[in-house]
C-alpha cells in the first residue's frame, strides 16, 4: 500500500453514519499508528503529545463542522472517541430499525 493512501482520511462523521465512519477511522488510526492515544490515558510526554495531535487532526478533519464545534475543546482524544461513540452511534441503530419497519409494511 502506497503511504499516501494511508494519509487519505476516511469519510465525514454525520448524524446517520457512525458505525461505518468508526470502523474507516479505526483501521486509519491504526495504520498511522496512533491508536494507542485513544486506548491509553497518556502521560504528556513529547512523543504521546504528536500522536494525541496527530489523533486530534484526524478526527477533526473528518466530522461535520457541527460535531466539530462539540468536540473542539475536549482536551482527550479517549474522551473524544468516547463522546463521538455515545452521540452518534444510536442514531444509526435507530435508521436501520426504521428500515427494517418499513420494510416490512411493504
């Protein structure tokens, strides 16, 4: 795999999508190896403070400028994944639930 297409960041958060956008953001995170900085409750040593920043850009460039406004000033990216996690993840549960009635009306 070329080292460019590791630097491509996966698609935006939105309201509707976070299952699919977690799994993309997972896999991005780890070939980037910065994982650990969600995982982990860091010490702020130099090398974990780049990859929290590194972390930071990533999530940050890849949701809605409305999610980004919530999240900017979370200072943990662990809470950050967290906060992410818990907003959004049941709005897609609720959309495939939704499918799945109208689905059966028809």
């Amino acid at each position: 795999m070329e080292e460019s297409s590791l630097t491509t960041a996966p698609s935006t958060l939105d309201e509707d999508n976070y299952e699919t956008w977690a799994v993309r953001m997972t896999i991005h995170l780890h070939a980037l190896d910065v994982w650990k900085a969600v995982e982990e409750n860091y010490e702020l040593i130099k090398e974990r403070k780049i990859r929290k920043a590194k972390v930071k850009a990533c999530l940050f460039a890849v949701v809605l400028p409305s999610i980004l406004i919530k999240i900017m000033k979370i200072d943990s990216v662990a809470e950050i994944w967290e906060y992410l996690k818990e907003e959004y993840k049941g709005d897609e549960r609720k959309k495939e639930h939704t499918g799945d009635e109208l689905d059966s009306r028809i």
